[in-house]
C-alpha cells in the first residue's frame, strides 16, 4: 500500500491528526500546506468514495 493510500483510509477513518502528519512527510510541507491537502482530499475522497465516509460515520456510531 501506497503513502497516499493510507493517507487516504486516514482521512476517511480517522484520525485526521495522523492524516495531516503523513501528508506533511509525504510532501515535506509546512503544517498549513498540510491542512489545505487535507481539505483538498477530503473534498476528493467524498466525491469518489462516499460509501467509504458512510461506513466510518456507522461504525464510529456503534463504537458509543
């Protein structure tokens, strides 16, 4: 599995605090840049894998 890959099932499932620390040492960017890739993909991610969002909202839902 690819960086972006993981980063991905990061954004997705959480927690987003690691999401953006891999995105910082995938790019090697400032934490800023790092937030805006964050919301970039994000944005991406529910386009192309909203079921995957769905999933993680079920299952934080029945870890209460």
């Amino acid at each position: 599995m690819d960086a972006w890959q993981q980063i991905d099932d990061l954004i997705v499932q959480g927690p987003h605090v690691l999401a953006v620390e891999a995105i910082r040492q995938a790019e090697v960017c400032s934490i800023q840049r790092a937030f805006d890739i964050f919301a970039e993909r994000c944005e991406l991610l529910r386009r192309t894998r909203p079921d995957a969002f769905e999933a993680a909202v079920k299952s934080a839902d029945l870890d209460e």
